[in-house]
C-alpha cells in the first residue's frame, strides 16, 4: 500500500503584505499620530516631501466663520468630553470648591464664639483630600498652649459637619461618624466596626464571632451595613483627572443649509513626492542608486496610496454615522439611536474590523461637544430599542431628580427604568451609574 497520495485543494489565505499592514497602520492612526508619523517618513525617505499650505489655515479660518463653535485650538487641540457623558449636576461648582473651603462655610453659619470658630477653621484646613486628620496636628495645638478641653469642643463641632466622617483620625472612627447619623443601628455593627476592621476585611468571621457571640450571618448582614459607608469622605472634593485635550479628526457642521462631515486635515502637511528625485531615479546611471531611489518610490507611492484609503474610508465611516444620528447633531434629541460596528460595516460593504481600526482613538467635533467616535455605536436595549447612551441618560436623570434624603437604590432605578419601558438587570444599573460617575445610594444620601 503507497504511503503517498497527492490531493488537490482549493484554499483561500490573506497574506499581509508590507503594503497592507502600512495601509492597516496608518488607517488606525488618530489626527497627532498620523503627523508625527508624516515627519518620520520624510525624514527617512527623501522622495517624500512635505508642504505646508497657507491656504489650508485660510480654509480653517473660513469654516470656523461658517461654525463658530469649532474651537480655535482645533489645530491644535480642543477638549474632550469624557465618553460624551453629561455631568452630573453641581459637579462643576464642587470641583471648584474645595474641602477645606466646604467645611469653613459651614462653620460661618453656625454662629460659634469667636476663638472656637477660629480654632475650627484652622483644624478645617488641617484635613487631609481624604477628610481625615492626622493626631500629630492636633497634638500640635497643644504646643500652642491651647486648652485641651477646647481643642476637643472644635474637633467635635469640625466632626459635626458634612460631609459626614470627616474630621475623623482614623478609618474606624471615621465609619463610626457615620453610623452615629444613621437610625437603628445595631450595637454589633458598631463593635465591629471600633475593634474588629482587620479581622472584618480579611473575613475572619471566627475571631469576631467568638468575641461578639454572633453568628456568620449576623457578622455579613453587618458588613453590607459597613459597605455602604463612605472611607474616603473628602472624595466629592478631589479635583478630576487632568483635563485631556485631544485634536477632533472629523467635524459635523451645517454649512449652507446642509449637514456635512469635514475631514480635520488643516494641520496636515501636504505629502507629496519630490520631483528632484524622481527625475534622478530616471536619469542616474549607477545601479546602486537606482535600486535605493526604486525602493524608496515604491514606499512613497504605498504611503500615498494608504492616505487616500485612510481618508476615503474615515470619511464614510462619518457619513454613515452622520446619516444614523441625523437627530442628534441637528438638536432634535440628546439620545442617539441605536448602531453598530458590524451594520455600519455592512452598510459601507468592509470588514468589521476596517470600521474598527478607522473609529478606534478618533474624536468627531460637533455643535454639542468632542466625542469619540465610539460613542455613537451602541446597541438597542429595553423594548423601545434604545441606545446605551440612551438609557445612560434616562438613569441620570432619575438619579438627578431622586429625593436626596432617600436617595433611589440601584434594584429601584431598574425598577423605574422597566416603568419606562427599558428592561435592565439591576448590575447592569450598577455599571451604568459607575461608568457615570454616580456613587451608590448610601454615598448620595444627604
């Protein structure tokens, strides 16, 4: 019997050639990585030239005649709204106010004799971004011949204040503050909480159940009482992250009447092959240099070639995005509708992953703000079929016009989003209010 047999097989492979990975690269590449990789090449290959247009910055000047809101830095940087979410309401007045300044105001209204206020505002600008204070400063107040009994009085009325916990000079102090606020609680949680936190955080039921007489359930219906308090309570008044500035790679603007998507390449330089080389490859006799000069053609002619698909494909990702979310850009609503990848792929006839290289670490600029392009995909949620922007929006608004002093849970969220038509598990609710920026119904209570 022949050990050897021939078959014959139709196969289709992809080979990634140098071209099409360049192509991939750069068509991946957002507005800053994509000039910075132009000065590269231009650097390496002398058949690329670049040129800087003045007619482009005149272009640029026009269209921000045309859309006034287009930010002057959008050469050279403009803001980007984080996810494109909305913030919550009154952070931008908390962000500028901070703890310290917080605290002394409430002091100001609460009438105090003049040396007790003044020792309360100095201890007030003692505690720390987390709310705490550190022992060793108030011991210091004591080499400043301040009597320990008033010292005690303006630490008790600083405690006193919101939010609570703060003041506090370690964490179990500091949970004890705020259960002292809280009605009926019972005395094992606050056992737990003064001698056993260690014991509490590694779940070493044993040694609190032994010392308190409790059982484990009564030791984990204590602990979900302590995890809803707050161990950072200065974190309200923490500045935000450093504020991104990012360079829009689209614009959506109404000019004349109609809407339309405005590729963000003023800035670019003009890529173009020198006409001294390319004369010098036709006319050099030395081999050497002809091969060098072929070689280096032939690269700049691919980078040509990937620039146009880049901008071709880019631009009628943001067509279709345009077309989708019509509504949203003219003002009609501030919710999108819902949309994929995978469709806007197949509306466009690519591969899903073209769409994605083309949107990812992209922003669009539009009369409402900087987004990502990625914040326009989204897919349908609840039986009204709405976007996860969407239904991001319908949560914030609950929680915006909740009762503060009973702040709604995230089971009565689901709840009240189901009422509306829009069917969410409840952890869903959860990650939604994190990804916003909203802190648990314990942490809003006030």
């Amino acid at each position: 019997m022949s050990l050897v047999s021939l078959k014959t097989e139709l196969r289709q492979d992809l080979k990634l050639t140098p071209q099409l990975l360049q192509s991939m690269e750069i068509l991946q590449m957002n507005s800053q990585e994509l000039l910075e990789y132009l000065n590269k090449v231009s650097e390496e290959n002398p058949l690329v030239e670049q040129e800087d247009v003045s007619s482009l910055r005149s272009a640029y000047e026009e269209l921000r005649q045309k859309a006034s809101w287009i930010d002057a830095g959008g050469v050279g940087g403009t803001f980007s709204h984080e996810d494109g979410t909305m913030p919550e309401r009154g952070a931008a007045d908390r962000e500028m106010e901070s703890l310290a300044a917080f605290l002394c105001d409430q002091l100001d209204r609460k009438r105090l004799a003049k040396p007790l206020l003044a020792l309360c505002r100095y201890i007030a600008e003692l505690v720390d971004e987390d709310g705490y204070l550190t022992q060793e400063d108030l011991d210091g107040l004591l080499d400043l011949k301040i009597p320990q009994s008033l010292i005690d009085q303006a630490l008790e009325t600083v405690q006193s204040l919101d939010p609570a916990g703060v003041g506090a000079r370690s964490l179990s102090e500091c949970l004890l503050l705020q259960l002292a606020r809280r009605d009926n609680v019972s005395p094992a949680v606050m056992d737990i909480v003064s001698r056993f936190l260690p014991e509490l955080g590694r779940k070493h039921y044993g040694p609190i159940s032994r010392e308190l007489g409790l059982t484990t359930e009564e030791i984990q219906a204590a602990e979900k009482v302590i995890a809803s308090l707050e161990p950072h309570p200065g974190r309200a008044f923490q500045p935000s992250e450093p504020t991104v500035y990012v360079r829009p790679d689209i614009f959506v603007a109404e000019l004349d009447g109609e809407w339309k998507v405005i590729l963000n390449e003023y800035y670019l330089p003009r890529v173009s092959i020198s006409d001294y080389y390319a004369r010098l490859l036709k006319e050099s006799d030395e081999q050497e240099t002809r091969e060098y000069l072929q070689k280096k053609m032939q690269q700049a002619k691919w980078l040509l070639g990937s620039l146009e698909r880049r901008g071709s494909t880019l631009r009628a990702c943001a067509e279709a995005i345009l077309e989708a979310q019509l509504p949203f850009f003219t003002g009609q609503t501030g919710e999108l509708s819902p949309m994929s990848l995978s469709t806007l792929a197949e509306s466009l006839g690519v591969h899903p992953s073209t769409v994605s290289r083309a949107t990812r670490g992209k922003y669009l600029q539009c009369r409402q703000g900087t987004y990502p392009l990625r914040y326009f995909f989204s897919r349908a949620i609840g039986t009204q079929g709405l976007s996860q922007q969407a239904v991001k929006r319908k949560l914030l608004e609950l929680v915006q016009g909740e009762d503060h002093a009973h702040p709604l849970s995230d089971q009565r969220l689901c709840q009240l989003l189901a009422a509306q038509g829009v069917q969410v598990a409840r952890r869903t609710v959860a990650k939604y209010r994190l990804e916003l920026g909203i802190r648990s119904s314990a942490g809003r209570r006030r």
